[in-house]
C-alpha cells in the first residue's frame, strides 16, 4: 500500500513538472510572437505597380532601309577630303582612304582627324554605314555637324556614343547608326525638321606614352532613308527589318522595373531579334536576343532596364514612348503586338518617413522585451520550478 502511494506521488510531481514547463515554454512563444503581431505592417510595404501598355497604344509601323541615297566615291579629284597639317601624316584617297600618322611618344594624348563637307538632310531620318579598318594601339570614331532650318549650327555627336573613342580591332568594322537618333541624343531641344548635317569627321587618337605608326582606312561610306509602313491595328504583314509601337505618351525611367512583352512573331530562318523600350530617342528597357520558335510564333519577352547595352538603328516618336523589335538578322514577314505590361516600383520613402518615432518606440520596446525581459522571465521560471523539485 505504501508503495502505492509512492508511486502515486511521484507520477503527479512528474505531472506537475511538466505541466509547469509546458506553461512557461507557451509564454515563451507567446512572448515572442505578440510583439511582432503588434508591430507587423508599421513599417512601409514596397510593391510593383503594373500598367497597360496596351492602352497607350498610338500606331505601329513597319521599317526597313530604302535604296542609298548617297555613296562616298573615294575620288579625290577635286580634293574634298581634308586634313591638319600638324601632325605630320599621309592622307590617300582612291577607291579607299588611308590616314596614315606616326605619333612619337608624349604624355599627353595626341589625335589626327580628316573630314568632308557633305549635305545629309535628316527629313527621312538617313541611317549611315561605315566600313573601315583601324589599327591596333589607337582609337577611333565619327562625329557629325549640321545646321537647322534657320541655319544654327549643331554638333550632332556626344561623348557615351558608342560612335566615340572605339579600339581599334585592326580587322574590318561595319558600324551603322541612325543620325537623327545621335543628333536628338545630343541636342534634346532642337527642332529636326528641316536640319541637315553639314560635315562628316573622323578621327585617331592615341593615349599618353603611345608611339608608333598608326592607319585608318575608310572602305565604304553611305546612306539608306528609313522606309515606313504605317498598320491600321495591331498586326503588321510584309518584309521589315525593324517594327515601330508608338505610345502616346513618354514612360518614366524612374523607378522602372520589368516590361512583359507577349508577341507573334514569323520571319526568315536566320531571325534574331531584340525588343528596346524608348523615351524619345534614349533607351530606358531592352530584352533579350530572340529567335522565333518552331512549336508557336507566341513570344513572352522580358525588357529590363539593366539589360540596355546597344541602341536599335530606327527610332520612334521621338515626344513620347516606343517599344521597338530591331532585326539583327534576317527579316521579319508577320508581327502581332498581343500584350505590354510595364511594371514600375513603388517609391521609396525618406528614411526619415520609413523610421518615425512611433516605429522606433515600437522597436525599441520589441528588442528590450526580446533580449532582456523573457530571458530574465525564463530563467527565473525555471529556477522556481527545478527548485520546488527540490
């Protein structure tokens, strides 16, 4: 019987320790949680915004170049190329032209430049090519100059063009670009309509301490108009190196983050193309390199402001937005703009509005209850409870 009630015994203070631990670790958790229940949602929430590109949908056209309009001979006779005198140099033309420098070894950077006066109206927004071979050790580039309607002169290139202090490869280049786009980079106000470009130059410039000898040779210059073909909806049919979607109005660049694209797409078998968003003539998105797929001609493309590195060769309205498709290879025959979700993110409020006094009361209360008040309350339970054991 005695033994009984001993076993008895012992079951209940086993039951009563546990039941004590039991409540002390379910006002541990409690503790834990019901600060963050009550501090949840005090400090601002960031989220994207998404709108429908769709409905600024102005007008979509198709591009492609016209025949060339105008062809460097490289017949120097009369001389319409020209270069300084100093420094010392050798300038050929005759089926081609040659620069020829030799730069001696200086601490300062040393250039050489030859140029032509030429009459490039910029109404049917010309795309110029260029064919050359520069030497290795030096750099090269192109720069325009025009005159308005009203006849104000305007440098028609900028520094960041990729036009601009290019290394030279030694190899041949084909470079294109679109001069109304550089002119609008460089002049955001001026008024194209009835401006031209006036002189074409090119340049070689060497980097302190680089000596020796050094050549740029010009192979082929020449322009091709850009040929529009307006659609009546948002399906376009024929034979285009490049589709133009204008919006109408300018998307922000601000706080931009993702443009979703769904398209159809056909072309020739060699396609490959790339999706850029515009504000006027600057990129703020650009996607991927695409090629059509052989299951479905649907496209889900993705553009991202952190993605731009190169410039499509046509440009769009150059007062508000355009998604344009550039066409690196091949062409493209059917093109169906089906969605355009641009998403932007919320702005981020001052750290002073994030962080005000009541969230740091709150915050300072949470951490002085985490650190200090349940692991004091905790162990002096468990003390308590190890003790009455005792």
């Amino acid at each position: 019987m005695k033994t009984a009630i001993l076993s008895i015994l012992k079951n209940f203070r086993f039951r009563s320790k546990s039941f004590r631990l039991y409540w002390i670790l379910l006002l541990l958790v409690l503790s834990l949680v019901i600060p963050a229940v009550f501090l949840r949602g005090t400090l601002p929430q960031h989220t994207a915004t998404q709108i429908d590109g769709l409905a600024e949908f102005a007008s979509i056209q198709g591009a492609s170049l016209g025949p060339v309009t105008w062809r460097e001979s490289f017949n120097n006779t009369p001389s319409v190329w020209s270069a300084p005198t100093n420094p010392p140099h050798v300038l050929s033309v005759s089926g081609s032209l040659k620069l020829s420098v030799t730069f001696p070894s200086s601490s300062k950077a040393q250039a050489i430049s030859v140029s032509r006066n030429v009459s490039w109206p910029l109404n049917q927004t010309p795309i110029i090519t260029i064919t050359a071979r520069v030497s290795t050790g030096v750099s090269y580039g192109v720069r325009f100059f025009g005159v308005t309607a009203n006849n104000t002169s305007f440098a028609a290139w900028r520094e960041g063009s990729p036009l601009q202090h290019r290394p030279g490869l030694g190899t041949l280049e084909t470079v294109s670009a679109n001069l109304v786009t550089e002119t609008f980079l460089a002049n955001p106000k001026l008024l194209v309509t009835g401006a031209r470009i006036t002189e074409v130059l090119f340049y070689i410039e060497a980097a302190p301490f680089t000596s020796g000898n050094f050549s740029l040779t010009l192979y082929d210059l020449h322009l091709n108009p850009t040929i529009t073909t307006p659609a009546d909806s948002l399906e376009l049919n024929g034979n285009f190196t490049g589709l133009i979607a204008n919006l109408k109005s300018s998307v922000s660049s601000q706080d931009l983050f993702q443009v979703f694209v769904g398209l159809d797409i056909k072309g020739s078998s060699d396609l490959s193309y790339t999706l850029y968003l515009t504000r006027g003539a600057s990129i703020v998105a650009q996607g991927y390199t695409y090629v059509p797929k052989l299951a479905t001609t649907y496209e889900l493309a993705l553009m991202s402001p952190s993605l731009v590195n190169s410039s499509p060769l046509f440009a769009g309205n150059l007062a508000s937005s355009s998604l344009i498709v550039s066409a690196w290879k091949g062409e493209i025959s059917f093109f169906r703009l089906d969605s355009v979700d641009i998403r932007f993110l919320t702005t981020t409020p001052a750290p002073s509005a994030a962080l005000n006094t009541a969230n740091y009361n709150s915050l300072v209360f949470y951490y002085f209850v985490f650190l200090f008040v349940i692991p004091s309350s905790t162990i002096v339970l468990l003390i308590k409870v190890f003790r009455d054991e005792d």
